[in-house]
C-alpha cells in the first residue's frame, strides 16, 4: 500500500517543487506524522486525499519560507554603492545582527545554516556531507531561521 500511496504523491510533490530529494523528505514527515498521530486523527475522507492534502500544506508552508528567504538574500546581495548612507548603515547593522544570531545556535545547526547559505549546497549535499537526512537539513534550517527571526526581533528592531 506505501508504494502505491508513495508514487502519485511523489509526482505530485514533484510537479510543484522539482526537488526531488526535498519532496521525499515532505513524503517521509507526512507518514511520520500521520503515524504517531494515528490514535487521534480521524479521516472523513480516503487516505489517500489526506495524504495529498497534509503533503500540499508541506508544499504551500516550504514556499512561502522560501519566498521569504529569497527576499532576504536578495536584500543581502544589494549593491552598498546604490544605496545611500542610511541604507548602508541599515545594512550593516542587520548584517552585524544576523552573526549574533548565528553565534548564539548551537554547532550543528548553525553549521547547516552556513552549508546552505554561504556555501550555497543544496540540502542533500549537506545531508551527504553532514550524514544526516535531508529532512533534517529542512529542520535544522527551519529552526535556524525562526531563531534568527526572533533574535532579530528581540534585539530592539524588527527587521522584517
């Protein structure tokens, strides 16, 4: 039953995302959910539109981080010398926040963080590198950017 239910949703994942290797790690968080909630979780419906549904959540969630994470690289890439000087210091003082908050994560975490964003691996190479699971990498990076949110919160501005 898992292949038939595995395939169609890996198509479908694959349609919206073309990435592979994060589609099975959506797959693979959408069995494990469903398993150790299977005491209480009650299906109106087929199996297999509950699984459709909770992998296209996955997907619109991931999108949404994603177009988030692009507008700040995008931010981070801004050429100093079109700006003017209230924005350069702007800049600094966000760039400044951001090695704070990366100097309070714990290793791990900040070491996938800086795999993906600096290096710019994608998260299978840094699952190989690291030996971890992809779906890891989407945690510890999913992790690391609310943790970067709210350090940026806490530290007297909002930036966002």
């Amino acid at each position: 039953m898992y292949d038939q239910l595995w395939e169609p949703l890996f198509h479908f994942g694959y349609q919206q995302l073309r990435k592979p290797e994060v589609v099975e790690g959506f797959i693979q968080e959408v069995f494990l959910d469903l398993w150790q909630r299977r005491a209480e979780v009650e299906i109106a419906v087929s199996i297999k539109a509950y699984l459709y549904a909770a992998l296209r959540y996955k997907v619109m969630h991931y999108r949404k981080r994603m177009s988030i994470r692009e507008a700040f690289l995008h931010v981070e890439t801004v050429d100093q010398f079109s700006c003017n000087v209230e924005e350069r210091l702007y800049f600094k003082e966000l760039k400044r926040a951001l090695k704070s908050a990366l100097s309070l994560m714990p290793a791990r975490q900040r070491q996938v963080y800086e795999l993906r964003h600096e290096a710019g691996l994608s998260y299978k190479q840094i699952g190989e590198k690291l030996s971890i699971s992809v779906s890891t990498v989407e945690k510890h990076l999913h992790t690391a950017t609310c943790s970067i949110r709210e350090s940026l919160r806490i530290g007297g501005k909002n930036y966002e």
